[in-house]
C-alpha cells in the first residue's frame, strides 16, 4: 500500500440504493469519478469485483461500499507499486479508470476467466486523493483488511527468463527439506547452480524491498506468492529459504566456490518471506507485540515511495497500535512524525537509546526532513546497513548507564533537555576507516582499513616506534568494540579470537602495504601461525572475521581523548567533541557544543576504565564527575 498525493486523484460516482453494497456508477454525462465518502465512524471498506475475463478482452470492474461488520469473502492484493505513472485503462462500472503498470499486470494475471473475484485493493478501494481524513482514518484499519480477508496475493511482477526455475527451485528443496535428504550435496551439485541464482534473483525483487509489504503479509491468515503465470504457498518459500540458512557451512562453500560473497548468502538467509517478520526472532520468542522503535530498526533497510510512510505502513504491526498518544494525521508532515516517533519511543520506554538509532549518512540528514534535529532520526534517509554502531540485541552488550532518562522537551518539541555528565573530550583523531560498504565486497576496503588500522595503533605508540601490551589490548577492544563473533568460532577465547584478530591484519598490512612498519607485538602476532591447520582455513577465517569488523567499523574513526582514553566514533568527531554519557543511554554519546546548546555527533564505543559497563556511574557517585542538563537541538 501507498498513499499518494492529492495531486493524483480520481473520482467516482457511487449509487446509494443498496443497503450493504454501495455500487459506484458513472454518470451519463462525464467519464470523471468522484469518490463518496465513506461514513465517518470508519466503519465501512471498498471492494473492487473483478469481471472474469480472457486476455484479449478489457479488465471490467465494480467497486463496492460495505460495512466492515458484514463484508463478504474478499481476497486482498499485496504488491509494489513500482511507477506512479497510471496510464492503464481498466474499466470500472462502465467508466475509464487509469492504474499502475504493474497493478494492471497483477489483475490480468490474477482475473479468473469466468467467474468474478473481490479483491481490496489500495490504489483504488482508497480515496488516494482526499483532502480529509479518509487516508488517514483507512490506513489506522489496514491491518483489520488484511487481517480479514480470506487470502493475501502477493504479487511480484511479471515472469523473467529465470522466475519459472525459482520456483521450481523452491519446490524442489522444499521437499527435500521435508524427507531429510542429501541437502549439503543438493546445494553443491552444480546442476542446481541456476536454481539458486534464479532463487537469488526472485529475492532482488523490488517488492520484498516495500515497507508497506511487511504489515500485509505477517497479519494474513494465508499467503499466496505469484509471479507472472507461477506460483507457490508462502509457507513453502520460507521452508526453502530456513532450509538454505540451516546448512551454513554447505552455503558458505558454495559461496566461496563461486565467489558470491556474503552480500549473496545473506539475501538468501535474510530477505524475501524471512524479511517480513514484524520484528528480530527474538522478541518474537518473547511472545509480545514489537514497539514502533523496534519494528522501525528492524525494517531501516526497506524503501517506501513517501518518507511518512515509514512510520504509518508498520505500526499496525506493533505495540502503539493500542495507543492513544501515537495517532497516524497525515496532515501533519513528515518532520513532525519524525519529533513524534522520537518523543514517543523516549517516553514510553523511558530510554535515550533512540537517539543514536540510525547514523546520518553524509548530506542526507536535512535531505527529506529539513531542520530535523540532530537526536531525531530520519528514518527516511536510512539505507540498509547504515545504522548505529550498537544496534538490537548488539546494544544490549553495554550497560554504560542503566537509569532511566532524566528529560523533558521544549514546547515545540524540538529541543531535547537531558540530564548527565562528561567524562572526557576528544584531543586527537585518527583517518577514517574508507570502507565503502558495511556488507558489499569492495576491492579497496581490506587496503584502506589497513592503512587505517596502522594510522590508529601509530596514535598510541612511544617515540622509539613500541606499542605497550596493554595498549594492544586496548587498541584491539577498541577496533572491535568488544564484540567477538563466536559462533563461528566455538570454542575460542575472547583473547585468542582477538590476538589472531590481530595477527591477521598483520599479516595483510605486510601484503598489502609492504611500506609500513609494524611495532613489535604486532609482528610477532603476525608470525603466529599455531592456529591453523591450512592456510586454506586461515583464509576462510581472515574473511569473515574482516567481514564482522568491516560492520563495526563502517563510517567510523579512531580518536584519542581526555582524560586518557581511546575510542571509536562516527567519522564526523572532531578535537573538542565532549564524550558524554546520559541517563537512560546504554552507551556513551559525543555531543558537540554549539553557542548555548548541543549537537549529536552519535553514540561511541570508549576503552580503558570500563565506562561501557557502568564504570562512570561509579565514578559519580563517588564525586569525580558534575552533572549537567544537556539542551541538545
């Protein structure tokens, strides 16, 4: 679903004289629409029946008004709506009626040849065009729609040379997947390389990218995918999709075989019908409705023709849905449901760490929402992969302050005033990291993080050209952030995992840059080959584990701050920068001081007094450190 502009509207004329279905007739003397509006208490829907008809012949249509009470057995249409061109004809109740090209092709696909089908459809069973409160009234329903209508069609477009054996494809893993055959060397033979290609593609699909999408297909009671004249039961393309996840190691050769890289695996394992949950598998487990903060971190990645919605298209999915102090008001433009969002996730949860959700991706910050303030996320501007350092369930590794926060806002709302402390300010910075991308392979991120890496441990070295041990092991907490991904690992400690971290950057800086000098302890990590068996292994380990790193370090800079810590930061920090921690954060932020008030530069990760697990707080208590009330715009 998507609500277009006033703009692009078009009208009917409805016949009132049956009771429980409203027919919208053409007037003799004009081809013009006009929609009647629908009653006030919201409590009646359109329907759009659908003529059965061959291909040659025109799509017929009647668009019904019904009590939502007493509706009849309706299917509902889930798809992008691609161009917003509408220069197809379709007829309805004997008048012209102009749609998408992509709807035009779902309903000549999907119309029966004989008897008639009841569909919903947004693009017409809404009044795109109101100028009251129709849109904003149906889209409060839209889970409702979805959620009572005997099936969802999910359409993705018309068929490609590679469609046909996708779904095939799916059919077949499918049922291997059900009597426990030879899987891994199923996804090794490579006759069935072309399926797997074609799987992939299916998944590039602009509609899996759709936020509306996401609400559509997790509240309906059964899903049908189609694509052009095949299809499959959406049950059976989770199967196929769960499957290929299960056997990692089998994907991760054939990955490597065919030097796809991770970009490809993770489509497989993360997008299409496994990218449609409301929220992570792990609130799922806890059993309970998303918030809207978390529904909307876990789908920054989606794209949706109009920034608002963002934030309108899923929050049927979750707990604000019920709450009456989130009200969806399309009249009230897009930086203000930006404020909304931002005010409401802080007073519901009591929490800061919506602040920091997304990272500004350089230029866009004003891109969509101008004079957005700097602790409101635009989530218009998020692009996947280009969130927060400490994101999810990653957030909950630090515990750098565990109070509630301590804020109130402006009268307009775009001031935010916070209660906390400094605890020290940056004095020196290091390159940037020049990774181009958190997950896409790039020829020159590994040599740009190297020479980023060796410019950030030369920061800490004494004149003589020596980096001590334990500023070893600060500088490699730092880089990662404390964050080690043992499950490809089992059975690695924390410090063997980082030593060998180490050592091989070590030993692609001697490959890649011959120029530069390592210190002493790096060299002998580099020299330590004890670990492995092939260089082959080594190898495989090297790229994911440069892979996780790559993510952690994405848009980000090393710095050097007082009193005498390191840490890593957006590339934005400059010397100056104050580290801050707020009450009602889970790490620490960087705020920059700006004539009376601040600005958020974005969370960090800080190494050394263990400030990342309540150290400060500690600190505070004790008299070491002044609170203060932060106004930050």
């Amino acid at each position: 679903m998507e609500i277009v502009p006033h703009d692009n509207q078009q009208g009917l004329n409805i016949d009132t004289s049956r009771p429980l279905a409203r027919v919208e007739n053409m007037p003799t003397t004009s081809n013009t629409f006009k929609y009647q509006p629908l009653s006030n208490d919201n409590s009646e829907i359109r329907l759009f029946r659908i003529t059965g008809g061959t291909p040659d012949e025109k799509i017929e249509c009647i668009l019904e008004t019904v009590a939502r009470s007493s509706a009849p057995e309706y299917k509902a249409l889930s798809y992008s709506w691609g161009t917003l061109s509408q220069d197809h004809e379709i007829v309805v109740n004997g008048c012209s009626f102009l749609v998408t090209e992509n709807l035009f092709a779902a309903l000549m696909q999907l119309r029966p040849t004989s008897q008639d089908l009841l569909l919903w459809i947004d693009a017409v069973c809404i009044n795109q065009g109101s100028a009251d409160n129709e849109k904003s009234d149906q889209v409060r329903e839209m889970r409702s729609v979805y959620e009572c209508a005997s099936e969802v069609l999910v359409w993705l477009g018309n068929a490609s040379t590679t469609s046909r054996l996708a779904f095939s494809y799916i059919h077949d893993m499918t049922g291997l997947f059900a009597t426990d055959g030879s899987i891994d060397d199923c996804i090794a033979d490579p006759h069935r390389y072309g399926g797997l290609m074609a799987l992939h593609e299916l998944l590039l699909r602009d509609y899996w990218k759709r936020m509306w999408v996401i609400q559509e297909t997790c509240v309906a009671k059964s899903v049908t995918v189609h694509c052009g004249t095949d299809s499959t039961g959406w049950n059976e393309l989770v199967a196929a999709q769960t499957g290929l996840g299960d056997h990692e190691p089998a994907m991760l050769n054939f990955s490597s075989r065919y030097k796809l890289g991770m970009a490809f695996l993770n489509q497989i394992w993360t997008s299409g019908a496994l990218g449609m949950k409301s929220a992570s598998p792990l609130i799922e487990e806890q059993g309970r409705d998303p918030t809207l903060y978390e529904s909307l971190l876990h789908h920054c990645g989606k794209v949706c023709l109009y920034p608002i919605d963002r934030v309108y298209s899923i929050i049927g999915l979750t707990s604000a849905r019920h709450d009456a102090r989130f009200v969806i008001d399309y009249n009230r433009g897009v930086r203000r449901v930006f404020i909304d969002v931002a005010q409401y996730t802080i007073l519901t949860s009591r929490k800061l760490d919506v602040i920091c959700a997304l990272q500004p991706i350089p230029g866009s910050r004003n891109l969509v929402a101008p004079d957005l303030p700097s602790w409101v996320p635009n989530w218009a501007a998020a692009s996947p992969y280009e969130n927060s350092l400490f994101t999810g369930e990653k957030r909950q590794c630090y515990k750098a302050c565990t109070n509630n926060a301590d804020i109130t806002f402006d009268l307009d709302g775009s001031a935010l005033m916070a209660k906390g402390f400094v605890i020290g300010k940056v004095s020196s910075l290091g390159s940037t990291s020049g990774i181009s991308s958190a997950w896409e392979t790039n020829n020159e991120d590994i040599p740009n993080l190297l020479r980023a890496l060796h410019n950030w441990i030369s920061m800490l070295m004494t004149p003589d050209g020596f980096v001590s041990k334990p500023h070893h092991v600060i500088f490699r907490d730092t880089i990662t952030c404390a964050l080690v991904y043992d499950r490809f690992f089992p059975g690695w400690s924390t410090e063997k995992y980082l030593d060998e971290l180490m050592g091989m950057y070590g030993r692609l800086c001697e490959k890649y840059h011959p120029d530069l000098v390592l210190d002493p302890h790096w060299k002998l990590l580099t020299d330590d080959n004890s670990n492995w068996k092939s260089e082959s292994d080594r190898d495989h380990w090297a790229q994911t584990a440069i892979l996780n790193n790559k993510r952690v370090l994405f848009r980000r800079r090393f710095f050097l701050a007082e009193p005498g810590l390191t840490g890593v930061g957006h590339e934005d920090v400059v010397v100056g920068d104050k580290i801050c921690i707020l009450y009602g954060m889970q790490t620490p932020v960087i705020l920059r001081s700006v004539d009376t008030y601040y600005t958020l530069v974005g969370e960090t990760f800080v190494s050394g007094r263990n400030y990342m697990l309540g150290a400060a707080m500690d600190e505070l208590a004790k008299g070491h450190h002044k609170e203060e009330l932060f106004e930050i715009h």
